[in-house]
C-alpha cells in the first residue's frame, strides 16, 4: 500500500533507499480523503476570505499546527501559504491530537487536518471548519464549502491510498490484482467500511494511478522546496 506521502517524500528526504516510481507497478487508486482548514472558534474568521484577510494583517502571526514536518496537512498549509498569499507560522507536533488539543485550547489559531479526524470536532463546535480541499463537498460534510468555492482551485488535495506491487511484477499479475481491487471497492459493505473512515473508496487504472504518482510528486515537490521542509 502506497499513500500521498511517497510522493511527498521523494523530495522531503534527501536520502532514499528506493525510487517510488521505478521500484514499485502502480495497481490501483483504493481510496481519498479531503483535508480541512479548521480554526479555533475564537478566531475572528468564518470564511476562508476572511482568514486570508487577517493573515494578511499579521504576517507571521497566525499560527497553524499539523501532525508533522513534511506531512500532507503540513504541506497543505505551505501551498496555502503559497496560493492565498499570506505568512501563516508552521508549528510541528507529533501527531495530529496534541495538534488539534493545542488549536481547541487557543494555543494555536488555525490548522489543515484529514477531514475524517477533525469532523468530530467540528460538529461538538470545538473547531470552526472553513473550508474543504477537495475539488467538491465532502458527502460526510456537505455544509463545508471548497477551497475552489473561496476562489483557491489550486489548493485541492487530497490524501490518497493505493495499491501498488513491486516494479518486475508481470503485467498479467498486475491485471488481476486491478480487477480484485476494483471490484472490492464497488461492494456495498466494503464503501460503507470506507464511509465510516470518512474516507471515499475510489479505484482506477493502473495507467491512471501511474498519472496521478507522477503529477503528485512534480506538484509536492514545489511545495517542499519553496517551503524549505526537510527530514535528513
């Protein structure tokens, strides 16, 4: 099983003992998740237009909290950064609970999560949900508007799993796994699972996959570098 953090990492690493994309056969997409931006509730924004309003009028002093260096919620807020405009401070945790412990007690103003841990949250009123990045609402969440509805298409992400094989595996073998895969994804037990993970059980071609590993890591990597994250 592969994640969005391959891509990310070909870059964030300096030293890798493989190449994601000629070591591994890409099989296919197995499911999404959408990230959110989600502030405290005491932070005078209720719209993602309003945020970038007060980033604006404090460089530097808004702060956004994520799991960790170089994760996909981290990066979020770097391309964030990068597309609105503005100068929000990264602050690092390991993990995304004392992340979100820290924004629901005022510590931190703002932070980019999987939509699927923060949604709890945002329905108990602990966090303010300003928006989405996926291209479109979120079933789990349809009240959450897009990043695209705030004027940001370029800041669509969403955090990706899927299924890939080692890079010798013979094609046939590679077909047979597709056609496993595509058709689990479509039994009704197995999207209710993934509906309860807040995630959306999503499958493709190998051909698509394959597309998708190599725009992620082309894209990822003008984050990384222009944020200047690094792990070694």
């Amino acid at each position: 099983m592969s994640t969005i953090a391959n891509t990310i990492n070909t870059t964030l690493y300096k030293r890798l003992s493989f190449d994601f994309e000629r070591d591994f056969a890409p099989v296919s997409l197995v499911a999404t998740v959408p990230n959110v931006l989600v502030v405290n509730p005491e932070v005078p924004a209720k719209t993602v237009k309003e945020f970038i309003a007060l980033a604006k009028s404090k460089p530097g002093g808004i702060n956004f909290g994520s799991s960790g260096s170089g994760s996909s919620v981290h990066l979020s807020g770097e391309l964030f950064n990068m597309v609105a405009g503005v100068q929000l401070t990264h602050v690092p945790y390991k993990g995304s609970a004392p992340a979100a412990v820290d924004l629901m007690s005022g510590q931190i103003q703002a932070m980019f999560d999987n939509l699927s841990t923060a949604l709890p949250f945002i329905k108990a009123g602990k966090l303010r949900a300003l928006a989405v990045t996926s291209a479109e609402r979120s079933p789990a969440a349809p009240d959450i508007p897009t990043m695209a509805e705030a004027g940001l298409p370029e800041c669509e992400v969403l955090s990706w799993f899927a299924l890939v094989a080692p890079a010798k595996t013979p094609k046939d073998i590679v077909d047979r796994l597709n056609a496993a895969t595509v058709k689990a994804l479509a039994d009704p037990a197995v999207k209710q699972q993934f509906a309860a993970l807040g995630a959306d059980p999503v499958s493709s071609t190998p051909a698509v996959l394959a597309d998708l590993i190599k725009s992620e890591t082309a894209k990822w990597a003008k984050v990384v570098k222009a944020s200047g994250a690094s792990v070694n």
